[in-house]
C-alpha cells in the first residue's frame, strides 16, 4: 500500500519526497528555487520530507506550516477522510477536486463510511 499524506497525497509521487528518499541535493535545490517567489524564499534544507506521517524532525518549513498536516495530526488521524468534518474548509482551499489527492480522499471517505 502507498504511503499516504494526510491531504490524500501519494507521497511517493511528491517531488520533495522523492528528493529527499534519494538523497538528490541537485533536485532539491532545484525544487527549492522553483517553490520560492519573491514573498517566499526556500532553501535546500527546506527540501526535506520523510512523509506527513514520519516521526522525523520536521525540517521542512513547507511543511512545518501545513495547516492540514497540523490539523490531521493533533485529531490523530491517517488522513482526513477519517475526519468526522471532511470536507472541511481546509480541503476546500488547499486540495480541488479535479486533483488526484482529493479523489484519493474520496475513495478512503467511502472505506471509512462503508467500515472496511
């Protein structure tokens, strides 16, 4: 089964993720200066994620300041599908519906609702 984060997002298929699992500094200093603007500078250590659900130090501010992660986490849940709230306004702003995290959510939605 693929890991998960929170919003419905396969971890393996976030570039932050995928840079840090192989330890590509290259990718993360790329993925760096193509997340950063001009009201937000990233670094390459800011590149850094073991996954929503990793016990590591968070070292990334990208997800340090995750409003649904921190969310998520303190109601102790695997994703916000469990959420007795989801959809709530968080996963309204931050996750479309057209996405493939949000169809991910809708599908773990319909395990939670059906017990399985």
């Amino acid at each position: 089964m693929l890991a998960l984060a929170y919003c419905g997002t396969c971890c393996e298929e976030c570039p932050v993720f995928q840079a840090t699992q192989h330890r590509d500094e290259i990718h993360k200093r790329w993925l760096a200066a193509e997340y950063s603007s001009e009201e937000l500078c990233f670094s390459t250590r800011d590149m850094t994620c073991h996954g929503c659900h990793s016990q590591q130090r968070l070292e990334s501010r990208m997800c340090q300041g995750c409003p649904i992660r921190a969310c998520a986490s303190s109601r102790k849940l695997n994703s916000c599908a469990e959420c007795r709230d989801y959809p709530c306004l968080l996963i309204e702003r931050f996750v479309p519906i057209e996405t493939d995290a949000r169809t991910q959510l809708e599908l773990e939605r319909q395990k939670v609702l059906i017990g399985v």
